[in-house]
C-alpha cells in the first residue's frame, strides 16, 4: 500500500494546472512575446511532462500501488450531496498523464515550424493548452461528474482546433460534425453518469465518485439494471468520441483542422477519452455479460469494417484516421473481452506510433503541399527523416514482431482466446476478426508506404482541393523538389520513432517480473474483479479450461507470455499483406507503365494488376474494393446519410412546429382571444355614436325600463 | 448591518430606485448626459448598498430570514408590511440590482429611439423596485404588489421603445401576465381563507401543516400555476416570450430575461410548492413533461429562427424549461439545480441580449441571412464575446450554463416525495429527452455562431466601418463576462448559499 | 271641482298646449316665444298653488330673463327655419321614448295620489320666505350666488372671441383607438405570418 | 284641491321637455327642453310643499324651487356661450354633428 504517497504523486494536480495557466497566460500576453505565446505554452508541457514522468516512474516502481485519492468538496448539490473536485491518481492516471503529455510535448514542438506564420498562431497555442489541459482534467478525476466535464471541454477544443480554418465553410461543417456527432454521445454519457449516481444514493454523499462506484459495483450494492442501463449508456458517449461505429463519421472530416491537431486528437487527447472512461470504469462493466458483449461487438464491427474503408482512400491523413477507427476498435473490443491490460497497453503504445504516423503525415503534406498520397512518391531520397520514422510508425501500427504495436496487439489477441476459452463466443470473434483486420491494416500501410516512399516523385496535381487549408504555406513553389523538414519537426519523428520501438517492451514478455505494464496500470480491484456472470458459461460446460480453473482473474490478468504459435501467424499475416501490397504497388511500378507518371491514377493501374491474378481477382478486389466501397457507401450514405437525414427531417421538423404548431395553433389560440375580443368590440363600439342625443334617449330608455321592473318587483 | 435587526437595508434597497425615479423628475428634460449620468449614480449606490448586504449576509444561517421588517400594513385585510432575505433570494435579489446597474452604463451610449433618457431610464427604475420587491416580500399581497409592479414599466418600454412591432408585443406581454396573475390571485384567496390562519404570511403558510383537501390544493395549485408559468414561460404559454424580446429595446430584453422571468419559477418555489405540497405533487409530472416538451420544442423553435434575438428568447424558453424540469423533480437537488439555472440563465441570456443589441447598432439588422457571417474576422473581439456566452449558453461544463442543465437532469432521475415510485419510468424518459435537448442546444448554437461569426464578411460588409467592441460595453459586460465563468468554475457560489435554504423549504413542505 | 280646480285647469291647459308647440314648433323664434308662454302658465300655476312670491320670480327670471336670452342666442346663431333643419331624426326614438315616461308617470301618479286633495291655503309669507332663505338656507343661497357668478365669468369667457382666432371649421381628427371594423383589412393585424418562414438551408 | 293635476302638469311638461332634447337639432332648442323639464321639479316641487307642510313657515319646496331658478339662469348663461363658441367653431349648432366622442 501506498500508505504515504510521495510529494511528486501529491503535486500531480500541476499536470493539468499548468497547461489551464499556460493557455490563460498564453491567451493574455502570447501576442507581445518573441515567440508569439509558443514559449509559455512549450515551458508549461514540458514542466508537466516532467511531473507526469516523476509520477509514472513512482507508480511504476512501487510495489502493489494504491490509487492516491485527493478531494474537497467542490459544491453541495443539494439534498446533502456532494461534488468533489479531486484527483484520482493510479497508474492508469499516470499511464495517461505521460501519454498526453509527451505527444502534446511532441505536437507544440513541432508545432513551432508547422504552423510557422500562421495569422492565428497564439490562438493555436491557447488552444493547445486548453486542449491538453481538458484531456488531462478528464484523466485526473476522481469522479464521473469531473470526468464528464473534462469531457465537453475536450469536445469544446476539438470543435474550436477542427475548425481552426473556419474561412472555409467545408471546414466550418466538419467541426460542426465533430462537435455535435460527439455530443450525440454525450447524451448517453450524461444520462449514463446520472444514473449509476443514482444507484448510489444512500450508499454515500459523493454519488458521482469512481472508487466508491466501483467498490459498490464489485460489493454487488448496485442493481444489475442499473450498472446495464448506466453503462450501456455511457458507453454510447465513449462510442462518438472514441469513434466507434456508427459514431465514427465526424473523425475522417476532422482532417479539416491543422495535421498537427490531428495528431493529438488522435493519439492522445480526444479519442482515448471514450477508452480511457471504458477502462476507469471497467470494474462496473465488468458485472454485466450484456455491457460487456456490447461493447465488444461494437468493438469487433470497428475494428474490421473502420480498417476495410481505409483502403480505399488517397488522402494520406483518411487513411490515417480510418486507422485510428479501427485501432480504437481493438482496444474497445479488448474491453469487451475482459482484457483490461491489454486495451489500455494498446492504448499507450498506439499513442506513441499514431502520433508518429501523423506529425510524419504532416512533414509531408508540408513538403508536397498535398494530402493524397497519389501525390507523393519517392519522398525516401528527400526526405530520409521522415522516411525512416514513417516506417517505424508504418510497422508498429501494423504489428510487426517486437515493434510495440506487436506487443499491445497480440495482448488483445490473446484476450479474445482466453475470453474464447471461457466459452464466449465475443472472445473468438475478437481474434479471428482481429487478425483479419490485422491483415487489412498491413496491407493499407504498406500501400500507402510504397505508394509514398518509392518510385519516382509524382509532384501535387494542380487543383489543390484536398489540400487541407494551408493556403498560406509558401515555402517554394509547388513544383520546386520536396525538401526535408527543419530540425523542429524531425526530431519530435525521431523521439517518437524511438517509443514506437521500445515502448511495447514494458508489458511484453521481456518483462515477466514485476514492475511491468500489468502490475502498473492494474490494482487490486481490477485484478479481483470475477465476472460473476463466467460461472455460468462455465457450468453450462462450454468452455473446458474454464470449467477446471474456474473463472480466474487471472487467467485473464496474468503477466505477458510468450505465444509462439500466434507470433508465427502474425508473422505470417504480415508478410502476407506486405508481400501482397509490394505485388501492387512496389515492383515496377513506376517504369512498367507511363500512367504511373500521372499520380492520380495508381489506383486504376492498381486494379489492372488485378487481372493477372486470379487470387487478387477473387480474394483482393471484392475485399478492397466491393466490400469497402460497400462499407464506405454505409458509412457515407446511410450512416451519414442518416445523420444528415435526422438533421434534415430536425430542420424540417423544426419549422413545421415554429410556423405551423408554434405560430398558427398556440400563438393562434393566443391571439384568437384577442381578436375575438376586438372583434365584439368592434361591433358594440357602433353603440357609441357620440351623437348624445341618441344616448339621451337611450338613457331615458333605461329609466323607463328601471321603472317597470321596480313596479313589477313591487 | 446586522443581520438580524438592520431591516432598513432591504427597505432603503427597495426604496432608493423609486427615490431615484422622483428625482430624476426634477432634472431638466434635454440635459441627457446628466440624466444618465444620474440614473448610474442611483443604481450604483443601490448596487454598493445591496453588495454591502450581501457582505454582511450570515452565511451561517442562510436558511434563515434575515434583514427582516414585519410590521403591520393593511389591518383591514390582515396584510403586513414583511420583508426579509435568505438563501434563495440573495443571489435573485442581487442580480436584480447589478443587472439594472450595468444598463444604466450600457444606456448611457445606446439610447434606444426615440431617445426620452427621462422617461426611459425612470421606467427602469421603477422596474427595479417592483422585480427586487418580489424577491424580499413575505406577505402575499406584498408579493402581489410586486409582481404586478413590474408589468406596467415593461410594457411601456416594450411600447415606446420597441421595434415594428411593439404594439402588438408590449400589449401581448401585458395581457398575457395579468390574464395568468388573475387565477393566482384567487388562488391566493382561496389560501387565505381555507388556512383559517387569516394571515398572507408565506412563512406562516409554508409552516402550516397541509392546507385543505388534496382537491382543493390541486385546484388552489392550478391558479398559481398558470400565473407563474406564463410568467416563467412554460410551453405552451411562451408565445408572449419571443415577441416581446424581439421588439423590447435591448436594455428591456436584458432585464426581461435577466431578472423578470425568475419571479415566476421564484415563485413556484418560494410560494407555490411550500405552500401547497399537496398539489404539487400531483401537479409535478405534468410540469415535467411540460417542460421537457419546452426543452425539445424551445430548440427545435430556434433551428428555425432567422432573427438572432429571437433565437436568443426561444433558447430561454429550452434553457427555463430545465429549471422547471428541477422543480418538477420535488428534491433539494431539483430546487438547487432550478435556482441555478435561474442565476445562470440570467446572467448568460442577460448577456446575449445585450450582445444582440449591440449587434443591432453595427448592423442595423438582426437577420442572420443578411450578416451572413465574418464577423470574427471583421470585429473579432466581438465575435470572441459572442462565441464565449454562446457556449456558457449551450451547457458547456465549466461556465455558467452547465450546472443548472446538469442538475435538473441529475435530479429528475429521482424525484422526490414518492414520484420515483410512482412515475419513476416518465421521469426516466424525461431525463433522456431533455439531454437529447441539450444536443438541439448546441446544434442551433454553433449554427447561429456559423451564420454570424464564421466565414469571411460578406461584400455588404466587407468595407463597412463597424466599432469592434467599445470601451462603455466593456465597463458593462465584464461583471457578466466573470460571472459566467465564475459561477462555471465555483458552482459553490450559488449552490452553497442556497443550500441551507433550500433544506428548510424541503422540510416544511413536509419532504 | 272647486273654484281653484278651475283655475287652474285653464291655466294647465294653456300651458301644456304651449309646451307642445315650443318643442313642434318649425319657426325658432315662435318656439322660443311659445316657452315664454308656458313660462308664464307655470308663473299661473304657482299662483294657483299660493306660491305668489315664486310665481313673480318665474315671471321675472324666467319670463323676463331666459326666454329673452334665448331669443337673442337664437338670432346670433342665424338658425335655418323648417322640420328638417330643427328636428333630427331621432323624433320617432323620442316620440316612443317620451310617450311610454308620460304613460307610465301619469299612471303611476294616479294610481298613487288619484285621490289625494290639498286645502290650498294660504302660503307663506314672502316675509317668512325672506327668513327662512336668510337664516336656515344662507349657506345654499351664497353658493348659489358664487355660482352664477362663475357662470357670468364663464360665460363671457367663453363667448369672447380670442385674437386670432379665424372661426373656421377646424379639422377634427377622430382619435382612431384601434383598426375599424369596416376595413378588410383588419381581420389579420396580428398574426405574425410568414417571419421566419423563409427555407432554412444547411 | 286635487294633487294629480298639478303633477300630470309636472309629468307632461317633463316628457315634453324629454321628447324636445332628443328630437330636436338645435341647440338651442334642446337648450329650452332642458328649460321645460326643469319647470316640470318646479311644479312638483310646489305642488308637494303644499301636501307635506302645508302651514309651514319655512316653505321648503319653494325654496328648493327658487334655488333652481337660480340654477337654471346659471346654466342658461354657460349653455348659450358654449353654443355660441360651437357655432364660432362650426359655423353651425347643430347637435347631431358634434360626435367628437364617437369611437
């Protein structure tokens, strides 16, 4: 037990008050500085960058490590209840203090040339600031309600970064989409949060905090429909902001903001959120086999039919965000499957290699002026940096062997076969799904690799229609040769290159003993949490291991081992997919035919290759290009289309209700008393003639008949 | 000031705009700098005075009256002269002294036509007295007094000022409030004589043990509720709301929204749910789903709208619905959550309409069409300020707006006095609905910040010369600028003043 | 039917036939010497009913004042003579309105004081007259004098003829509280139709 | 004698006067009606001095009939000046055009 927490775990508040002071700070004077605010906002991440690894390294040594709680009551809320305002640190915060803050360390250096001249270049750091910040107040909290409010924020940030160009309507529109696809979510999230609360009324005065929800969810205090409802709602949040189908649609157009942003939305700050709260809150889910098969059906769907929609692509960053769907796939589904570990591993690791993928992206993007990879080619001889970090980042993502995407992958994998052993089928589908995709996902970056990095340099085509806003960037004219980017860019590659390499070896079998990744990140809790709802498959005989060993924790916590028979399938799988991908896009392509010479078109010399083939003609074609142009046409069309169809259908509903519901019926109704009452008066007013000789007499009238009914009275 | 005896505070609070309103009387009629420069004397030294009261406020016993006066008024009806303050009012009773402040300031560059400093700004006043009066007065007739003392100001300036359509609007908004204060008179009769405590004490009445049959509270109840919530407005009795906002003059707008719609949810807390508990809770799904329906509706209202002012009253309608949705809930959270709201709601619409009227001086139109975008880039500081209050407005965590939303929802999930029971499912299917409102809120907000903000100007504007945000609005706006975020970031403010209160109320209506 | 029953039946009749004419009469200048007529038959009446001090004054005020009044605001204001110029055409209103009081007056009367008789003695004494006004009735009495000065003062005011003042018809313009029903227009003053109604497009 | 004719007297005198305010046009006719109808109390007035208080010293009726003379010269007066003025006005006296009061 962490009985006395070290001073650098008390101080973790600083991670994300610096960055809050650093955007205030930035916000206030950026503007008059040398540096236009960059420094404020670079000293502040480092600062923290500093704190988050002080905590990381003490969490990571100590043995059986405590989560350290800190609160005060932030505001009663009424009927006695309580918000705190408080930090939860345990090495999952920790885990993702380091993760958060090294990429965005990573992105603000970088940052510095990317965005160098850019109008709004104080702005951007603020934003930066607020956004790390955000993300760092969502992973300190102690509590849901917290949580929920770094959650916006994030969202708030990503809406104000995506629409960082907001000149352009496209642009204005994708962050529009974010912001509310997400917000979609948030409803569950909300909903969600309220009513796992209430399950704790009366247990306690802090209805929204973690530790006492999960203690009350492991104790059984909380009704099973309860925990189904409150988590399958929450889970509908972390399903829009972690990109999950069928939320995923705002993540490919928010490429519209700057390809830095894109990095940190992808790599750390804003997608991880969804996984992030799946994994605080994995002990509740844990309780319901229905929360837990939810999650990773939706997890499997992702994680196979997000990889097949970015085959097609020749925006290098949509191939990069579909990437991202898919690998957040991965990691959802991994939750789905009980592999706590190996979900946030993959987290971690995934961090480190998509934020390569993407600053290298935008090293490109930066030299080519061009997104579409069919504008690239031969960027190996200008750009040697970029090249050999790329495919640092290109490997790890597709897992091969000892990179670190290897390490988290495979600890999915494996997850989904113990799970599979427990007699769940959720468990089979996440491995044989996920070594198919695993497939998908080798295939799309090596063509994107070959298709960048060798033949011969194709130059930007002359509409710049996917360029992504950098109108002003004028380093050279567009057809000068691609040259390699500045120090400040390729060293963030380089340091991310590196962690790419070696960050997986901290939960890889190399590290059997403790400390590792599995006894950094798991307590105590976690580890014991029994699924009680295991005990059932197992005595329905399904599962035979599980039958003798019974449902173990462990089995699904253990440290990592060796899996020889799967590393010699992902072997396989990967030169499967590389050798497939060198087939089309590496040999020859550039000298058998002219047509390579055009860019543009690779993809129709791609399928006349099909031809020669038979197992391309039947295997590849309807994959890559039937099955995904399917699953695009979903995702674009009917998805989508959904979606703009409720917006629409909301329009038009919303007008129906203001002119016809709102202004005729009840306004109407309104004003029809009005005019009735004008109307009468309209008539009786003729009485009033001014001509008094008429009211003399009717006044005589009256008199009259004054009299005649007093004497009838009498 | 004691707390306990310095009872003059409240009365020389209530007292020094009308004062002020006498004086300005005797100012001459063409010397406007003066006029104006007199009506920011007098609402500053009534905010110092207030703002000194809140200082000297027994934070300890907010759950208690204090700067109490009970004295005898009318003895021929039994009506008393009762003022006092607590948790629940404060923060109510002293928006309605900053907010009048800050228009005086914002009046003294943006006289709406056609001019009459005099006349304007002694209405003002006189509106001051009659919304603060609402919020101190413990005696029904007292309370009535108020509440029908703030109308004929409004109107006036709704009916002078106005846009177009100000006839219309001004008479609309008049009628409509007596028309629903005429049942909540009666039904403060039927009170009065059915307690046989022959007293208008509302403290006397909420203390009393439950007043009559069920049915005669359902009814009694009914009156209150159709005199509170037109005043609130709850759908569907809003349709006075969006006219009467788009033609009211922007300083009329700000105080309509800031202050004047609280009376109606202040008083179904403070007068309509302790006083008659019974019917209440029979009359509280009913306000549930009236409000939730205002919620989804009031959004759906504003995706349709062209005109930024009127999107801005129909988002109050959505934003009142969420406190009435707190009070439906019938628990301390629910209440809490509905003040809340209340204060956010005030101080974030009072801002939005200010920055609609500003809006209207550079562009002399408020047709978004017709801005048709850039202003970001044409008046930037203006834009930030627009795209600020919008997302306070919108709920985002951590500004104003949020907490009151959140809380509602939070505890409509269970609703007190055995709703959870018996209504448990409805009040679930509430929850869910008004969060789905929350998703409209943001889907006609960031579309109106499209509209107007983003984008490049267009050629009508590209060239013209428009005043980026001036150095008076700022002296107006900052006070609302800090509240928001304050109140964002330290929902203590407000929530912990109350919550002492709020217990009190809870008990004696016996929850 | 006594010797004053008499009297005054003749001096009723007088006056009554009088009192028709000066309200049928076409010629203003007959109307108003036949109110002068049945001024002085009321002056006979109050003879009759020993009220001889008042029927002086009738005469003098009335007979001698008023009616010489009338004929001078007759002549000043230069009225057109004839049955469509004097009478409006509300005489079928007022005939009906004036004919069912009569009826049901004198039918009231009768049926309340049908038998009723006074001895007709003799009145008071002018001077006790003199008395009663000066003692009991002094404060009406000066009230009444501040009237009719008033009314003098008012009066001259009135018919003064102000400097610049032209006498021409002035322009009245009717003070409109709200739409007239005659216009077609009015059904729809305030339906705000059609604001905010134009297609709202992405 | 009897009472009842003094009071028909009163009555017919006071329809009259009736009929002549409503019927007539002119002003100054409906003026002279007014003068009738007060002649009608006069009558009345006298007529009941001598049933109720027949030896009376204070005489009342009389009294109250006097002051209405008085009354009556008063209102004479100010009637015809404001004729006067409507017929400065309008070049005419005519009641039935002066509906300055209608809606």
């Amino acid at each position: 037990m962490m009985t006395d927490p070290s001073l650098v775990v008390q101080a973790a508040w600083l991670v994300p008050a610096l960055p809050l002071l650093s955007a205030a700070l930035i916000a206030a004077f950026g503007r008059r500085l040398p540096w236009h605010g960059a420094e404020i906002g670079l000293l502040a991440i480092l600062a923290s960058l500093g704190l988050s690894a002080a905590i990381a390294w003490e969490t990571f040594t100590t043995v059986d490590p405590a989560p350290y709680e800190a609160a005060f009551a932030w505001s009663p809320l009424g009927g006695g209840f309580v918000l705190e305002l408080g930090m939860l640190v345990d090495g999952l915060t920790a885990m993702m203090f380091l993760l958060v803050t090294l990429v965005s360390t990573m992105v603000q250096v970088y940052s510095r040339e990317y965005m160098h001249g850019e109008a709004r270049f104080t702005y951007y750091y603020a934003m930066l600031s607020l956004f790390t910040f955000s993300m760092l107040f969502l992973v300190i909290s102690n509590n849901t309600l917290q949580a929920v409010v770094g959650w916006e924020l994030v969202g708030l940030c990503s809406f104000l970064l995506i629409g960082f160009y907001w000149e352009e309507k496209s642009n204005q529109d994708a962050a529009n989409k974010a912001f509310l696809t997400t917000k979609f979510g948030d409803v569950g999230l909300i909903v969600g949060v309220i009513v796992l609360s209430a399950g704790m009324f009366g247990l306690t005065d802090t209805p929204f905090n973690f530790l006492e929800t999960i203690d009350a969810a492991v104790a059984g205090q909380l009704s099973t429909s309860t925990i189904v409802l409150g988590m399958l709602l929450i889970f509908l949040g972390c399903v829009s902001k972690s990109g999950q189908m069928p939320l995923h649609v705002w993540l490919p157009d928010a490429m519209a903001g700057p390809t830095p942003v894109s990095a940190l939305i992808h790599a750390a700050t804003m997608v991880t959120a969804g996984v992030f709260l799946l994994a605080r809150l994995f002990p509740v889910l844990a309780q319901s086999a229905t929360v837990m098969a939810v999650i990773a059906v939706v997890g499997v769907i992702t994680l196979f039919f997000g990889g097949l929609l970015a085959l097609v692509q020749d925006d290098i960053k949509k191939i990069l965000a579909y990437s991202t769907i898919s690998q957040l796939g991965y990691m959802v589904a991994a939750i789905g499957v009980g592999g706590y570990t190996a979900s946030i591993f993959h987290l971690f690791t995934h961090g480190f290699f998509k934020a390569l993928l993407f600053l290298g992206a935008g090293s490109l993007i930066h030299a080519v002026h061009s997104n579409n990879i069919s504008a690239m080619g031969g960027m190996r001889r200008f750009m040697p940096h970029t090249f050999w970090t790329f495919t640092v980042g290109s490997l790890a993502l597709a897992g091969f062997p000892l990179t670190a995407g290897f390490f988290s992958k495979d600890e999915i994998l494996i997850a989904g076969d113990l799970w599979a052993l427990n007699g769940l089928a959720t468990g089979t589908a996440v491995y044989w799904v996920g070594l198919a995709a695993a497939f998908v996902t080798t295939f799309y970056m090596a063509r994107a690799w070959f298709l960048i990095f060798f033949g011969e340099h194709r130059g930007a085509p002359h509409d710049d229609t996917h360029d992504d806003g950098h109108d002003e960037v004028a380093h050279g004219g567009h057809h000068a040769e691609p040259h390699e980017s500045g120090r400040q860019i390729t060293v963030p590659l380089m340091i991310l290159a590196v962690l790419s390499l070696t960050a997986g070896l901290i939960g890889s079998p190399f590290a059997q003993e403790r400390p590792n990744f599995e006894s950094w990140t798991s307590t105590p809790v976690i580890e014991e949490t029994t699924y009680p709802f295991l005990a059932e498959f197992a005595t329905a005989g399904v599962g035979v291991s599980a039958a003798e060993k019974g449902p173990s924790a462990k089995i699904l916590h253990g440290p990592p081992s060796w899996h020889p028979d799967l590393l010699l399938i992902v072997l396989g799988v990967f030169g499967g997919a590389v050798g497939l991908a060198w087939r089309f896009y590496g040999r020859g392509l550039p000298e058998r035919d002219p047509m390579l010479q055009m860019g543009g078109l690779t993809r129709v010399l791609v399928n006349k290759y099909g031809f020669d083939d038979a197992g391309y003609r039947y295997v590849v074609v309807p994959v890559r290009d039937r099955m995904s142009a399917w699953a695009t046409r979903i995702s674009n069309d009917v998805i989508d289309g959904a979606v703009a169809g409720v917006g629409t259908a909301t329009k038009r509903m919303a007008q129906t209700t203001y002119t016809a519901v709102d202004q005729r019926i009840i306004d109407g109704g309104v004003n029809g008393a009005a005019f009735s009452a004008a109307w009468w008066s309209a008539r009786l007013r003729r009485i009033q003639s001014g001509d008094v000789q008429r009211y003399a007499g009717a006044l005589v009238a009256g008199v009259i008949l004054l009299v005649l009914a007093f004497v009838a009275v009498r | 000031m004691d707390p306990n005896t310095a009872g003059w505070v409240l009365i020389a609070a209530l007292a020094l705009p009308l004062v002020g309103a006498a004086l300005m009387l005797l100012l001459p009629k063409d010397d406007e700098v003066r006029i104006k420069r007199f009506a920011v004397l007098v609402t500053g030294v009534a905010f110092a005075l207030v703002a000194a009261m809140t200082a000297a406020f027994d934070y300890g016993r907010s759950g208690e009256l204090q700067f109490v006066t009970d004295v005898a008024w009318i003895d021929a009806i039994n009506a008393r002269f009762h003022l006092g303050i607590d948790g629940i009012s404060l923060p109510l009773f002293f928006l309605s002294y900053l907010l009048p402040l800050l228009s005086a300031i914002y009046t003294t560059k943006h006289l709406p036509e056609p001019g009459k400093p005099k006349a304007f700004l002694g209405l003002m006043l006189l509106l001051q007295t009659g919304m603060a009066g609402t919020f101190v007065a413990f005696d029904l007739i007292l309370f009535f007094i108020f509440f029908e003392l703030v109308l004929v100001p409004m109107f006036f300036m709704i009916g002078m000022w106005g846009g177009p359509r100000r006839d219309y609007a001004s008479v609309k908004f008049f009628l409509y409030t007596l028309f629903g204060s005429i049942f909540m008179l009666v039904s403060f009769l039927a009170v009065y004589f059915q307690s046989g405590l022959r007293s208008w004490d509302i403290v006397e009445l909420s203390n009393a043990s439950m007043i009559g049959s069920t049915t005669f509270q359902t009814w009694a109840f009914l009156g209150m509720f159709l005199g509170f919530a037109i005043k609130v407005p709850m759908w569907p009795f809003h349709t006075w709301l969006p006219d009467a906002h788009t033609e009211a003059p922007t300083v009329g707008s700000v105080l309509l929204a800031g202050v004047l719609l609280k009376i109606g949810t202040y008083g179904f807390i403070r007068i309509a749910l302790p006083i008659l508990p019974g019917g209440a809770e029979r009359f509280a799904p009913v306000i549930g789903v009236l409000a939730v329906i205002g919620i989804i509706y009031g959004s759906l209202c504003c995706l349709a709208q062209t005109d930024i002012k009127r999107l801005i009253a129909f988002s109050s309608v959505g934003h009142m619905g969420f406190v009435m949705l707190g009070i439906a809930a019938m628990n301390e959270a629910g209440i809490q959550a509905a003040l809340f709201g209340n204060i956010a709601h005030g101080v974030i619409t009072g801002m939005l309409f200010f920055l609609a009227g500003s809006l209207h001086e550079r562009y002399h139109t408020r047709d978004m069409h017709v801005i048709g975008g850039g202003m970001l880039m044409k008046i930037p500081r203006y834009g930030v300020l627009l795209t600020y209050v919008a997302v306070a407005s919108l709920g985002l965590p951590g500004l104003a707006g949020f907490w009151g939303e959140f809380g509602a929802m939070w505890a409509a999930i269970s609703p007190g006095f055995g709703l959870a029971d018996r209504y448990g499912g409805l009040y679930l299917a509430l929850v869910v609905f008004a969060a789905i409102g929350t998703v409209l809120t943001a889907g006609y907000f960031l579309w109106m910040l499209q509209r107007v903000n983003l984008g490049r100007p267009t050629e009508k504007w590209a060239g013209a010369e428009l005043d980026d945000v001036l150095r008076i609005e700022w002296v107006a706006w900052t006070p609302l600028l800090v509240l928001v975020l304050a109140l964002g970031v330290f929902p203590r403010l407000v929530f912990g003043v109350q919550d002492a209160a709020v217990s009190v109320l809870l008990r004696t209506m016996g929850g | 039917m006594t010797g004053l029953d008499v009297a005054f039946l003749v001096v009723a009749l007088i006056t009554a036939a009088a009192a028709i004419r000066t309200v049928t009469s076409t010629n203003l200048v007959h109307a108003a010497l036949f109110l002068a007529v049945t001024l002085a038959g009321i002056a006979g009446v109050f003879l009759v009913l020993s009220a001889d001090f008042l029927a002086l004054v009738q005469l003098v005020v009335y007979v001698g004042a008023v009616a010489v009044l009338f004929l001078f605001g007759l002549m000043l204001t230069r009225a057109p003579i004839g049955r469509e110029a004097l009478d409006s055409e509300h005489r079928g209103l007022a005939l009906g309105v004036s004919a069912t009081l009569f009826v049901l007056l004198s039918g009231l009367i009768i049926a309340a004081f049908g038998d009723v008789r006074v001895d007709v003695v003799d009145g008071p004494r002018t001077a006790d007259l003199g008395l009663a006004l000066f003692r009991d009735w002094v404060l009406p009495f000066e009230v009444l004098s501040m009237l009719l000065l008033a009314a003098l003062v008012g009066a001259i005011v009135l018919s003064r003829r102000e400097d610049g003042e032209s006498g021409q018809v002035e322009d009245v313009t009717p003070i409109l509280l709200a739409d007239d029903p005659d216009d077609p227009d009015a059904g729809d003053v305030a339906l705000p139709a059609g604001e905010g109604a134009e297609e709202v497009d992405a | 004698m009897s009472l009842v004719g003094p009071l028909l007297l009163a009555t017919l005198l006071f329809s009259v006067g009736v009929y002549g305010i409503i019927a007539r046009r002119n002003a100054v006719l409906v003026l002279i009606s007014v003068e009738l109808m007060l002649n009608a109390v006069n009558i009345n007035l006298v007529a009941f001095q001598n049933l109720l208080f027949p030896a009376e010293a204070a005489a009342s009726g009389q009294l109250f009939a006097l002051f209405i003379i008085g009354v009556a010269a008063a209102e004479v007066g100010v009637g015809l000046a404001i004729v006067f003025n409507l017929f400065r006005n309008r070049a005419s006296v005519d009641v039935d055009r002066v509906d300055a009061m209608r809606w």
